[in-house]
C-alpha cells in the first residue's frame, strides 16, 4: 500500500466512522481468525527461509476453504503481501486490508529479508463498503534474542494488529486481530523462569516469555481503555498460547488467560473459544500439537442482550492426502481456521 494512499485513508478514517451504519447481529455475524503460515504470492517459492513452498493446487484449495468459512470478517495472520492474500480472497469478493507494516515491494526482498503480516478479508456480500480499519502498532514490539545458529543478538519486531470499528446491535464494538508472540506456549509468566532450577542452566524461552507477557500488558490496557469509553471487543487471532491448558495446579487458570480475564476492573468478562483440545487440525500427523492457540474471545456484555455465541474449529481437509505428509502441511497451513457465530 502507498503511504500517499494510507495517509490519505488515515485522514478519512473519522469520517467514515461518523457515517457507517449499524451492523445488526439480527442475522447473525460470522467471524474467522486463520494462520495462513508464510503465504506467499508465487507458486513454487517459499516466502521465507524455512518456509514450505505452494503448488498451484494448494492456492485452489486453500480459496476453497476461505469459501467455505462463510465468514463475514476474516482476521489473517502470516500474510507475505497483498497478491498473496488475493490469491486465497478474490478482490471480487472481499475487501482487503494489510498491516501498514507492509510496503510495497517487501514481498521481492530476498527471502531471509522477508517478513508476514496482519491483515483482513471481509465480505463484499456483506459489507458492502469495508468498514473503518486501523493498524494498531503497540503490539509491534522489539523482540531480543540470540540467534540459536550463531550466537548473536538479534532485534526484530513482532506483529502489529488490526483493529475494525463495528456496530452490533447498536453498539459500538472494536474487533481486533492478534498474532502475538511465539515460543512461549505454556511456560510460567509470572513469574518468568530465567533458568532451570536443578542444573542452572538458563532457558531460551525466557526472551520469548517476557515479549509476550509485554503484550498482554498492552492488549489488558487496550481492552480496559475500551471497556472505559463505552465500547465492547472481541480479540481474534492467533495468541500463542495454550489458553486452554492447565498447570502446575488444577485450580488456577492459565497464566494467560487468567490475567487478560481476572473480572478487574468493574466485572471485565470475556468468553473464548475452542475450549478443550484441538481435535480437528490434522489428526493424523502423529507430530502435530494438540493444544490450541488460536482463539476467539467474546465480550460477555455484547451476550448480555441475549445473543447466542457458537466457536467452531474447521477442518482443512486432505489429511490423507500424501502432499501434506509430515511437515508438508505447512503447504496448506499448520493451523486451522477458529470462527464465531454471533446471532440473536
């Protein structure tokens, strides 16, 4: 995107919000977050280094499954570029937006210079102008670590979000689409474990775990702020972390998710989903996790009207398909599309 385009879309953003129209829940609003690891535009080319390269039949049948999500919004994590996100969303059928991250020609860089991105499709079917989207650069961090090959520090950003202005049901709701940091699943957060306990030695995941503990400290202030002046939210996206999981001791939430949704201050309550493993994503690849990361995750008072939530995790498909052997899937992707129904 040109920054003449986006400084121009910046300053029109406050008029657009004046005039969008409510967006009834009446009959229902469908909303997807999905990983489409490393998508790049070019068949046969990995985006990154490390990366899986895509045949054409992959492109066909991840659009398929874009398809069949029947989602109004679809908040995407690990786009390359705006043609690679029009190779799975047709421009003929959604409105499609980038993190402002992104500029023009970062997709021809060579590919250990390359990064992903945030972005969003939303249905032309539904919307029939894209409402307002921001990019919410907090969350685009500086990440220190050392390089597990060469030693050497290394500093490089995290992710930016996406942030989209909605109204349901007449009120004001801020949807924002998350890929926080990565490598720190399920180790403590509070507090941070710097090294092993019986051998001393330290852990390479307490540089990832301090990152991602920084973000949800922002995304806490993000939601109270909003929750302060009026407005509702759901967080989409992918968290990476096992909300789900419990540990150490039975009793307690997830570290987490125990923090973001403490009910401090004023009742804060929030809903996510899948609850439980994950069942669908590849069930055959004796490899793969079966703890989610990606979540949606439902403001209770948008439920307080009487509106019904339903999550579903969806199936790529093609489990049994020999292309997507072992560490192959990633030609379709590692991760499998989470969607929320919201209807009355």
């Amino acid at each position: 995107m040109k920054e003449s385009g986006m400084k121009l879309r910046n300053h029109l953003l406050p008029l657009i919000a004046a005039l969008w129209p409510a967006t009834s829940i009446a009959d229902e609003l469908r909303i997807a977050t999905w990983n489409i690891a490393n998508l790049h535009h070019e068949t046969g080319v990995p985006l990154r280094d490390r990366a899986t390269a895509r045949e054409d039949i992959d492109y066909e049948r991840l659009s398929n499954t874009a398809t069949g999500l029947n989602a109004d919004i679809i908040l995407l994590q690990e786009i390359g570029s705006p043609a690679a996100l029009a190779r799975v969303f047709p421009v003929s059928n959604y409105h499609l937006i980038i993190s402002d991250r992104y500029q023009e020609g970062d997709e021809n860089k060579p590919p250990n210079e390359r990064d992903i991105f945030t972005a969003v499709a939303i249905s032309k079917d539904r919307f029939a102008s894209a409402p307002p989207v921001t990019t919410e650069h907090a969350f685009s961090l500086t990440h220190f670590d050392i390089d597990r090959d060469t030693k050497e520090l290394t500093a490089r950003p995290t992710r930016a979000a996406m942030v989209i202005d909605l109204k349901i049901g007449g009120q004001e709701v801020k949807l924002i689409g998350l890929h926080l940091k990565s490598s720190c699943h399920q180790y403590s957060l509070f507090p941070i474990e710097d090294q092993n306990f019986f051998n001393e030695k330290p852990f390479g995941s307490r540089f990832d775990c301090r990152t991602l503990t920084a973000q949800l400290a922002i995304l806490e202030n993000w939601v109270e702020a909003q929750k302060e002046t009026g407005r509702d939210v759901i967080l989409a996206g992918d968290f990476n972390r096992r909300m789900n999981e419990v540990t150490r001791n039975p009793t307690r939430y997830e570290d987490f998710w125990g923090a973001l949704n403490d009910g401090n201050p004023n009742g804060i309550s929030l809903t996510k989903g899948p609850e439980g493993k994950d069942t669908v994503c590849w069930p055959k690849h004796t490899s793969r996790f079966d703890e989610n990361i990606d979540f949606i995750v439902v403001d209770d008072d948008l439920l307080a009207g009487g509106a019904d939530i339903d999550f579903e995790k969806l199936s790529l498909g093609h489990d049994d398909d020999p292309l997507y052997a072992d560490y192959e899937k990633q030609r379709l992707s590692d991760h499998c599309p989470v969607v929320v129904t919201i209807s009355n």
